[in-house]
C-alpha cells in the first residue's frame, strides 16, 4: 500500500507561484506513474501533470508552459510548481500514484491507484 502526503497548498494572488509537494512511503518513483490532479466543487476531477518512470512529463493544456512537475532525487517526493497562477487554478490538489506499464503517463483517461489527502489552492485575483 502506497501512502501520499501533499503539502504546500494555500493562498497565492493571480500572477504568483506556489510549489506543491508530495511525499510517498516507499522508494516509487522509477516504477510508478505520478501525478497531480485537481478538484473543483461540482465539476470532474481534472488531471494537472503527471510524470513516468522515465521523468518524461504530460500536461493538461491548462497546465503548458506555468506548471512544472518534478522529482526530487533521492527522495520519494514529487513536486508541482505552479507559475502564472490563475483564478482558474484554484480547487483541491491531489497527489496520485499507479503501476508504470511503460510509455508516457495520462493524466486523463487513466486510473490511478494511489490518493493523498489533497492540499488546497486559493487564488485571490
């Protein structure tokens, strides 16, 4: 069982940055698919960004050239810098993990086994 514990979330103006992490119970990150997704009140569950056993990244579109996601080496944590923030970029970010079977990593249309808890974002305009 793989445990996911984010953090980093809370409030940012419109234009400003915040860097989400998120920390895993077990070395998995070279045979795991990661990701962030986010959730909004009344709407799906939006993947962000997710990376492969390689480090190879995908974005949603909303995500291209502001956020940024990455591994920390030697260490089972994967981050989420987030650029350029919008109002739209608020909601509950969650951290996830799954089996890597190769190839690059969805962030929609995918399952994923492991959740964190989530960390809020809040964006002020």
């Amino acid at each position: 069982q793989v445990q996911l514990l984010e953090s980093g979330g809370g409030s940012v103006q419109a234009g400003g940055s915040l860097n989400l992490s998120c920390a895993a119970s077990t070395t998995l990150w070279a045979t795991y698919c990661v990701a962030w997704f986010r959730e909004v009140p009344g709407k799906e569950r939006e993947g962000v960004a997710s990376l492969d056993g390689y480090n190879r990244p995908v974005y949603a579109e909303s995500a291209k050239d502001r956020f940024t996601i990455s591994k920390a080496n030697g260490k089972n944590t994967v981050y989420l810098q987030m650029n350029k923030v919008k109002p739209e970029d608020a909601g509950m970010y969650y951290c996830a993990a799954d089996d890597w079977l190769g190839g690059l990593c969805a962030v929609s249309g995918r399952s994923y086994a492991y959740w964190g808890q989530g960390t809020p974002v809040t964006v002020s305009s």
